[in-house]
C-alpha cells in the first residue's frame, strides 16, 4: 500500500511539475537556469579527468568550448555571427565585449577562436570542479580587489601574448548587466593591448530581451546576434592613450549595440545615453557603426 502511495506521490508530482513547466513562465525560468547551471557542473566533472592528463593548457579550451556548444541547440537559440572573419588572423590580439548574462558563455565559445582564453574574476576558481576545469583550461584569473595584484597579472599576461601568440577574451564592463545601456569600461582590457602592442577586438552580443531576462523570470527560444567588429590598432599607442582608447572603443561598442536593442525590439531606437565623443587618436579612426556594416559578412549557424 505504501508503494503505491508513494507511486502516486511521484506521479502527481511529475505532472505537476510538466505542467508548471509548460504553462508557468516563471517555473519555466528557474527549471532552464537550473539545468544551464548543472550542466556546466557535469561538463566540467567529464572535462577534469581528460584534461588533467594534458595539464593546465590553452589547449584544453577546446574541451569547454566543446562541452558548452550544445547549449544552443538545447535551448532553441540560434546564434547569427557577423564579421567573424576579422579574427582570422595568426597574430596575438586582444577580444572585448559586452556581458549580459551567463548565456554570453555560448556566445563566447560560438567566436573564440583557438588559442584563446578569457580572463575571469578570481572568485571562479574556487567554485569547485568547474573552477578546477577552468584553470586546467588556461583561463587567466585576476583579482578585481586587489588593484596591484591585477596590474602584476595584466604585464604577466602582457609578456605571455606576444611570446605564446595567445588571444585573450575579456568583459571589460566587469559584471554582468542586462539594461539598455553598458556600464563604464574598466580599463584593464586595453591596458593589456597596449603594453602587448596587440590591436584589439571589440565583440558586441544583442540583447536577449526578447527570450531571456533574470528581472521579468523569462527564459524562451530566440534568436541572438554577434557582430565581431573591426580591429583597433594599438601600435605605437602608450598608457596615457588608455583612456582615449577605452572611451573611443566602447562609444564604437555602444553605437552597434542601440543599432542591435532597434533591431531586437522594433523600435525606431533603443534609449540609450551615448558616451562622449572626443576627437579620436589614430586608434579610434573608422570605428563607427556605419563602418562595421559595411565591412562585417554574415555567418548563420
């Protein structure tokens, strides 16, 4: 008698659970990012013991990019990628852009190319199995706290780009935000760039508004776009560019990214307060939006 109850327990409580799912938006919310989160878990559980036979390498990154890849397809997302061609080049550089959400993850893994690793908060290492499989995977983790801690692991990773040919994936706005505008680049990112020498890469992802968002509880199928945007030269440029740099690059950013919320929401544009502008050094010439339409091809997956 009480295997039978307990049978019925677990079948209404699978039903209700169906139903929650398919009729409750915000069920339907927590049981996706529920699943994103354990998945990354169980991924990076597979990944340990694989990578560990190759110890802590860039070219592990290959195994999280693989094991993150899927999502996507999980989810119903399809991802459109414009001007992926900009990044084919051999020689070392430096990728910025926007952070939304954690779903930037597939967007990350869709464009980096190899020999490429982020540079993350230092908090992620000491998450457990996923921190471990993040540094056995080369990622470069940095303390936001500690200003001189930072300095000394950005001229590290300053010397190892040239002499290893690395490219180097950052969120230079620090945190993840899902408003209408971005926050203030940190400039870390171009600190980098410039004492490596190495041009940089602005990446802008469109906003998920219209099938994801943490404040309203949705998370649906939907479409995302990420424009990979002309190089910014950094040659010749010196740390006291870096401001400039940082203001002329994220403006460019900014541009793409109201051209993209127009896009995504219908609207003629999105409000949004622009940066600005300055009269450009010889980084930031030709960085306007028009130039990124005329010179970004589209990719769909």
């Amino acid at each position: 008698m009480e295997v039978v109850l307990l049978h019925g327990l677990l079948l209404f409580l699978s039903l209700a659970a169906l139903l929650l799912y398919r009729h409750n938006a915000t069920f339907h919310y927590f049981c996706k990012v529920a699943f994103f989160n354990c998945w990354i878990v169980a991924m990076a559980t597979l990944l340990c013991p694989v990578a560990a036979l190759r110890g802590r390498s860039v070219k592990n990154m290959k195994l999280l990019r693989a094991a993150i890849l899927p999502l996507k397809h999980l989810y119903g997302i399809k991802i459109q990628v414009w001007g992926s061609e900009h990044l084919n080049i051999k020689e070392p550089y430096v990728i910025v852009c926007n952070h939304q959400a954690s779903l930037d993850l597939m967007g990350m893994v869709e464009v980096m190319p190899d020999g490429c690793v982020p540079i993350a908060k230092k908090e992620l290492m000491y998450m457990g199995i996923v921190g471990w499989a993040c540094w056995l995977s080369g990622i470069i983790f940095i303390d936001r706290q500690r200003r001189e801690d930072a300095i000394d692991v950005i001229s590290q990773t300053a010397r190892t780009l040239r002499r290893d040919n690395l490219r180097v994936f950052i969120f230079p706005e620090g945190t993840r935000n899902q408003d209408r505008s971005m926050l203030p680049f940190k400039r870390g990112a171009f600190h980098l760039a410039v004492q490596a020498q190495v041009p940089i890469f602005p990446i802008v992802i469109s906003p998920y508004w219209d099938f994801f968002s943490s404040k309203d509880k949705k998370f649906t199928s939907g479409t995302c776009t990420i424009r990979v945007l002309p190089k910014v030269e950094t040659r010749g440029l010196s740390p006291k560019d870096v401001p400039e740099l940082t203001e002329t690059v994220q403006q460019a950013m900014v541009d793409v990214f109201t051209e993209m919320s127009a896009d995504c929401c219908g609207d003629q544009r999105a409000e949004q307060p622009l940066l600005p502008r300055r009269a450009g050094t010889g980084a930031g010439r030709g960085t306007g939006s028009q130039r990124w339409q005329e010179d970004t091809t589209r990719t769909c997956n």
